[in-house]
C-alpha cells in the first residue's frame, strides 16, 4: 500500500514579506498563508469570511455556522470558540491587524512555532517545521523522554528551535514580527448534574462531528470504547472493532462486544496471533513523526489493523484512548484533603485504594502529607541504568494541587498521542481519540472530587452519566486486559532484533550505554519483572530516530507577497 501524507496545517504572520509555505500543500488563505496537506474531510476544513475578518476552523468541530460567524466580531476569539465540541485549532485574521491562532485545551491538537526566513511559521506538526530550523533532533527533549517519557523537558519538542505552543493558549502573531501568549483556558467548577451533563454534551458532539455521513469503525473493548461506540451508532452505521487471541472466542471482550444489540452498530473480530506479538517486524515501515509514537513496539498488530479498515472502505476510526486517563486516575485528591485538614476522609480514602491495590497505605499517607500530588500512586522510577547523560529534574507545576497535576499529565499524554494520528494517516485511515478533546477535559475537572474519583466503583462518572446508554454489565465491568505476558514472549520471539536496537542511533549520540540495555532486554525476555515504560522509551526511540533518519524532510517554498486585497 502506497504511503500517504500525514495531515496537518499551519499558518504565517501577516505582513509584506514573502511567504514560506509547504510545497504541495493546499493554500486557504494567501495573505496571510494558511494551508493544509494531506487528506482532509471537507467538513474539517471550514472557513467564513465577512467585512475583511475571516475565521478558519481546522479539525473536527461542532460550530454551527452562526457560531462560526458569530467568530467574527466576537472581541476575544475564545469567548466564541470555547465551547466548540471537538478537536481543533481555531484561526482568524484580519481582526486587530494580526492572526490569531487558538490553541486546543489539551494539546490533542498540537502546535509549535518556528523562525522560517522571513519570520515565524506555526503549525500543527513539529516534524514538518522542522526542515526549516535545520532538522536537528533535540537531544536534551529526547534526553528527558528517555529517562521519563511522561515528564518531557519543558518548552521544548522533539526538535532544535521549533517551540510547543501551550495548550489553551492564544497565539498572536503580528505584521511586525512579534509574537505573544495567552493563556484563554482555566478549570471552572460544576454542580454534579451540570457536570455530567457538558460531559455528555462533550462526548456526544465529539463524536457526532467525526462520524456523521462518513464509514467508520470503533474500538469495541472496554467501557471507554463501548460508550464511545454506542454514541456513534445514533448517527448511523458504524463497525465496532474488537481484538482477541487467535482461536479464543469466548470470554474477555468478546462476550461484552457480542452482547451489545442496538441498531447501526455492526461487529468484526481482529483474531491476534504469534505475529502479531510485540517487537515482531513488518514489511510495513514505521513512518516518521513528531515524536516517537506510543504504539511503536506493536506496529506490526498496529498496521496490519489499520490495513484490514481501509481495505473494508473505511476512512475513520475511533479508539477509546484517553478514558483511562480521565476516569481511572491515581488518588492525587488525598493531598487536597490533607491540605485542609480532613483526616478522616484522608486516612479512610487512603486505606480503601490501598485495599483495592493490595499494597501498604503508608506511602500515599506519606504523599498526601507532604502535599506531593503528583507522587500520589505513582512509583517513583529510577532513573534507567542505560541513560548515558544528565537530565535536570522536571518540577511538574503545581505539584500540590491535584487537579493541576491531572492536566499537566493529560495534556502530555495527549500531544504524544497525535503521533499516533500520523502513523494512522500514512495508511489512509483517520484516526480519532474523543477522549482527549478539550471539552472532555473542560467537563470533567469541573465535577466535585468524589463525582471523578472512588475506590470502590470503576469510572463511576463515565458510568453514571452514561447510565441510559451503557447496558448493565457493561456499567459494572471492572476488569481490564493484562498484556504484559505478550511483551515478554515478543522479545523472547525477536530478542536478535531488538538487541540489534541497543547499538544504533542512541549510543551513537551518546544518550545511552547499549550494555545495560542489552541486560535489560535480556532479562525481560526470560520473564524477569522489570519496569516497562523506560524500556519502551528506549526502543520506540531508536525505532523513531530511524524512521526519521531515511524520511525525506518536508520542502519549503517562497512565494511573492499577495497584493493588497487578495484572499
């Protein structure tokens, strides 16, 4: 299958110089450029234009056309733009005599800047921006992935001199060349009625927008999936998608998938084999993206899933990615607790998780006490004994308050996610996670603490307000797939591949020793008990840094300044 272009778009500052723009691309605007490349549905490009102000909508959105025109002449763009379902950038020019780029909540939509030969260039793609700042990998970002993938160094992207903008932050940029910051988003505060209600509102429209008149699947698995699946079957036909070892046919999601029987929603079952195991090669190959994708070590399953939908006719898929972390997360509430002084509820909610994990209360007292929300329920990992260079501490902001420390790792989690998107888009497929919308976010942290969290329920606020939808065993499943044993047997199947991995572009950089790793992927594949995470790191590190390596880089072209007037 031939290989398509990633989609993305991105923009210029206003002005007389001319413009840089990328070659192939399709030109909305010329004065000041914006664009898109690849495939995009027609329904996620929409722009409206009236009295020299024009508003361009990039993504999928819920804006009907009087809100979008309403966009306008609103005086601040994210009073207008706010409360739009979905995940998107927003972009209007002409107001104030400068652009202004609003960037999503969550980072699920990414953007970045950088300096192009006439002034700054955003977009949605760190990796396409970077052929104009010199295509050089920042190694102090991909220092800090590798010790902590989920704690990346600060201001920084995968690469030199191209910037992260910050999410729920407005991008103004001017005919002068100055640019400015300003952050548009903070969490409101919710009644519980109210706030299950703009989550259902948020969840539902998300959907609507990237299903409505187009084919499309879903996973169909767990809770996350299963809602998000049954939503889209209100707007019509849709394919649920679930995934099962070769040869078992009962049990596990596949008696959950076969139970649900509503109409438009139709099931297929992706049987997994011994080839399907993690590290296995494919003749597919990785493509190159912003950063490295989360699901490199099971690209094989990966590709070969995204091949089978697009061969079917289908251009969307919907994952539930992102449920988790909004409605299974650590009990970082307990510091909050601490802090004002309620003990009872802080010592009685610290014995119930730490009875629903089986481990000692002690250090989420101890956590809780010293008001460190952020080290709640979460391990703190060694640094890994192949990294090679120092990588400065990374204070996670507001490190006492919980709901700050949500959104720090959400939005983390989110950006990292788009790669996923790129790797769906060189398979001509779409590749959605509703999950990780701004609206979701902005609905979810508005609910009163024990709405979101709870040692006895699984998810009680995706549950409870999606009561009506979910069937009843559906509600109440709390189990989830352990795939640990399939990561060992993987390296024990490739273990000459993945050991070739320790010696290549990393060491070559001098970011990591290749002899820890190699003790590492040794004893992981005779089923020693290790700590995943920085392992994968490392490996879907190297895998992008080639990837990367044998890309072409994205051609950049100047063209002459549009006349006074022209669109």
């Amino acid at each position: 299958m031939e290989e398509r272009k990633a989609r993305w778009y991105g923009g210029c500052a206003p002005g007389s110089r001319p413009a840089v723009t990328p070659v192939g691309a399709r030109l909305i605007w010329s004065n000041p450029a914006l664009w898109v490349s690849g495939v995009w549905e027609p329904k996620h490009v929409r722009t409206v234009e009236l009295g020299g102000v024009r508003v361009a909508v990039l993504g999928p959105c819920s804006a009907s056309e009087r809100e979008l025109a309403a966009a306008l002449s609103c005086p601040d763009l994210a009073t207008a733009a706010g409360s739009w379902a979905g995940s998107h950038t927003v972009v209007r020019t002409g107001a104030h005599g400068a652009v202004e780029v609003l960037a999503d909540v969550t980072s699920a939509s990414p953007l970045y800047t950088a300096q192009g030969p006439n002034g700054v260039v955003w977009a949605s793609s760190s990796l396409a921006l970077a052929s104009l700042a010199g295509r050089r990998v920042d190694t102090e970002w991909l220092a800090a992935y590798l010790r902590d993938k989920h704690t990346p160094a600060p201001g920084r992207s995968a690469w030199s001199e191209v910037k992260p903008v910050p999410a729920g932050h407005l991008l103004t940029l001017d005919a002068k060349g100055k640019t400015s910051l300003t952050p548009w988003w903070k969490p409101t505060r919710r009644p519980p009625g109210e706030a299950s209600a703009a989550l259902r509102r948020a969840l539902g429209e998300g959907v609507r927008v990237r299903v409505e008149g187009v084919s499309a699947t879903t996973d169909l698995a767990g809770m996350d999936s299963t809602t998000i699946a049954l939503l889209a079957a209100q707007y019509g036909p849709i394919t649920g998608v679930t995934l099962h070892p070769a040869g078992v046919t009962t049990g596990g999601d596949m008696e959950y998938a076969r139970a649900l029987t509503v109409p438009n929603l139709a099931r297929t079952y992706f049987p997994l084999s011994a080839r399907h195991l993690p590290f296995t090669a494919t003749d597919v190959a990785l493509p190159a993206t912003d950063s490295p994708a989360p699901s490199t070590s099971v690209w094989r399953m990966f590709s070969e899933q995204l091949r089978m939908t697009a061969a079917a006719g289908f251009v969307c898929h919907l994952t539930g990615d992102g449920g988790d972390n909004h409605f299974l997360i650590t009990p970082t509430h307990l510091a909050s607790l601490a802090r004002r002084g309620h003990w009872v509820q802080m010592f009685g909610d610290a014995m119930d998780w730490a009875r629903l994990r089986r481990e000692s209360p002690r250090p989420l007292i101890a956590a809780a006490l010293r008001g460190n929300a952020a080290h709640i329920g979460r391990s703190m990992r060694p640094r890994p004994a192949w990294l090679n260079v120092p990588v400065p501490d990374v204070a996670i902001p507001g490190g006492t308050d919980p709901d700050t420390v949500f959104v720090t790792s959400l939005r983390t989690v989110a950006r990292s996610a788009f790669a996923e998107t790129q790797l769906a888009d060189s398979l001509g497929v779409a590749l959605h996670n509703p999950y990780f919308d701004g609206l979701i976010l902005d609905s979810v942290i508005s609910a009163p603490i024990e709405q979101r969290y709870s040692a006895h329920r699984y998810k009680p606020m995706l549950a409870d307000t999606f009561a009506d939808l979910l069937p009843e065993a559906h509600r109440k499943r709390a189990a989830k797939g352990v795939f640990v044993g399939d990561f060992h047997q993987g390296l024990r199947v490739n273990l000459r591949r993945v050991l070739a991995l320790a010696d290549g572009r990393l060491a070559s950089l001098g970011l990591i020793n290749p002899a820890p790793l190699r003790a590492t992927i040794h004893a992981a594949a005779l089923g020693a008990q290790i700590i995943w995470s920085p392992l994968l790191a490392a490996l879907a590190a190297e895998a992008w840094l080639e990837a990367v390596e044998r890309t072409p880089g994205t051609e950049w072209e100047e063209s002459a300044p549009a006349p006074a007037g022209a669109r």
